[in-house]
C-alpha cells in the first residue's frame, strides 16, 4: 500500500488547536507546514514514512494518477520513498507533518 487516508477528528469543524492537543496526547513530534492557495510543491520523497495531518484549509496529496484530498481532521500516511506533490486548496491549508 503506498498511503492510507484516516480521520484523526470525529468533529467535522476540527481546529487546529485540537490538533495540537491531539498530536501531543500520543506524545506525536511533528512540524507545522502552510502553503499559499493552489501552490503547488513537487516531487516531494521522505525516507521514512510520513504522516500529514490537516488542521485548516484543504490540500491534495497525487502520487502517480492517485490523488487524495485532505480536510480538517483528515490524515494521510505515505510510505517512505515514494514520490508525491502536494497541492494547497483554494484558501490554502495548516497541516503538521509527522515522520
């Protein structure tokens, strides 16, 4: 499998404060990352699998013809070395990045 999509939230409406809380309660390390609208950032890889967590806004994760959109309280999990880009939504978004 080259990623997995989950809901970190059970609140549609999810903030990014409640993220935090979330990320520090399973004692998670991650790093903030924002993107301007329809920014696009190509040809990411990590060596290590990595897990994004949106907290505001929207983006779309495409690994080869498969894209997967992200909402608040939306995460998605990509293996390590496997190349992807990732497009901001219409207002942008606030995610944290684990892995």
């Amino acid at each position: 499998m080259r990623s997995r999509k989950t809901r970190w939230s059970k609140v549609y409406e999810s903030s990014e404060e409640e993220l935090i809380a979330f990320l520090e309660s399973r004692k998670l390390v991650a790093r903030r990352d924002t993107a301007e609208e329809l920014s696009v950032k190509s040809q990411q890889i990590s060596t290590s699998d990595v897990t994004f967590w949106c907290a505001e806004g929207s983006l779309t994760i495409r690994q080869d013809s498969t894209s997967v959109s992200l909402q608040p309280g939306d995460a998605l999990t990509i293996n390590a070395n496997v190349p992807y880009d990732v497009r901001a939504g219409i207002t942008g978004y606030v995610c944290y990045i684990t892995g």
